[in-house]
C-alpha cells in the first residue's frame, strides 16, 4: 500500500523444505547486499 509500495522493492524464495536450496537462496541474497533480510520459518523448531 502507498505511500510504501512505490518505495520498497520485495522478493520471495521458497526453498520447499530443502535445506540445500534455502542456504543457497540466502547466500545469494546476502551478495546482493540487501538493506534488510525477513526470514519466515516455515515450521516452529526453524
């Protein structure tokens, strides 16, 4: 929603449970050098 949607620029990953994927997402993402990171456990033990 305005004013916040024409000044935040958003990604989704879903790694579907595999570890492997997920690490690598993040790792990439991290590169990028994003100003912030939201992580979302997909389970309660993450």
């Amino acid at each position: 929603m305005e004013p916040f949607k024409s000044e935040v620029e958003g990604r989704v990953f879903n790694a579907d449970n595999d570890v492997s994927k997920q690490s690598q997402q993040l790792s990439n993402l991290i590169l990028q050098r994003p100003d912030s990171i939201l992580i979302n456990a997909a389970c309660p033990p993450g």
